[in-house]
C-alpha cells in the first residue's frame, strides 16, 4: 500500500527508478539548546535543498545538510510496540557531540524530522508531505558512531485531561 505522505513524484522514482534521478535522504535533529538545527544527508557531498513551507523552523528557505554517512531503519508497525525508528550516524564530528552533550543535560527532548528529496526538485521542498517527525527516546555516541533511537508520544500513557487545575493559575479555586 503506497505511503499517502510521499508525493507522486517519489512514488514514480521508487517504482522506476529512472536513470540519474537520486532520492536524498536527510535528518533534521532539533532542541532548544542548539544553536541551529543539526541537518545531514546521506550522500558524499552536502546539498541545498528548500524546507516546506509549513515548517517550525526555517519555513521555505533553503538549508544545507552536511553529508555523514547514516542509515535509518524506518517505524515498523506493530500492534505490539509503540512504532520506533533507529538511526546510525558514522563518524559524527565533535561539533554535534558537543551540541548532543549540551542537549542531554536538559529537560528538552530532542527532535528528528525526516525528509526525502528528489535529486532535480531539492529547490521545489521535500518529497515526504508532510515530513515524518518524531522524538529521540535515547542516544548512545562515540566519536565514531551514534545511535539513537526515536519514537512518537506515547498516546495510550498521556494524562487525560492533561490540565492541572492549581491556586497559581485558578485562583477561584480558594472559597
């Protein structure tokens, strides 16, 4: 069954797979502790590729993401788990250690926004509308290799209703 996120576009390339047409593969990792969002894509040179417009960040400007080595096993489906995704970073340099450390140490989760784009349309937007976003659940790195391992909200264990009713922002409360 075709994923309704991807565009006809991708949809053809990955049924075809044309001659010279490329499919780029990036991450966006985001917290509000990084100066600018961490964007890398799997490829041996870097690209400038065009954020949708709808956007939380750098809504329809045009980006560089860093070439690294990655790989990413996609969210299974599964009425058993929660859906998780694992990603594989090599050779992660010292500057997104540091911005990694910094992230950790904060209450924050780190974001990570997945986009595929097609090698002739990066200035157009990505492929996947709208891109899968997720939460990185833990993260392990040396300076060799990073593994994280994200996940959406847990739904079935949030609080309902999840307003908390206190003296500070109620104060009718007090007869």
């Amino acid at each position: 069954m075709p994923d309704p996120a991807l565009s006809a576009a991708i949809q053809e390339a990955y049924a075809s797979a044309p001659v010279g047409q490329v499919i780029h593969h990036t991450l966006e990792f985001y917290h509000p502790a990084f100066s600018v969002p961490i964007r890398v894509v799997r490829d041996v040179s870097a690209i400038d590729a065009r954020i949708e417009a709808g956007a939380a960040r750098d809504a329809g400007a045009l980006v560089t993401f860093a070439d690294y080595a990655f790989g990413l096993v996609p969210p299974t489906s599964s009425a058993e788990a929660l859906p998780q995704a694992v990603i594989d970073i090599d050779n992660v340099s010292r500057e997104i250690l540091a911005q990694l450390q910094l992230a950790t140490s904060s209450g924050d989760m780190i974001s990570v926004i997945y986009r595929a784009y097609l090698s002739d349309m990066r200035e157009i937007g990505p492929e996947t509308d709208p891109p899968l976003e997720m939460t990185l659940l833990s993260v392990s790195a040396t300076p060799l290799r990073l593994r994280a391992v994200a996940g959406f909200a847990n739904l079935l264990d949030a609080k309902f209703p999840s307003l908390e009713y206190d003296l500070e922002h109620f104060p009718g409360l007090v007869a």
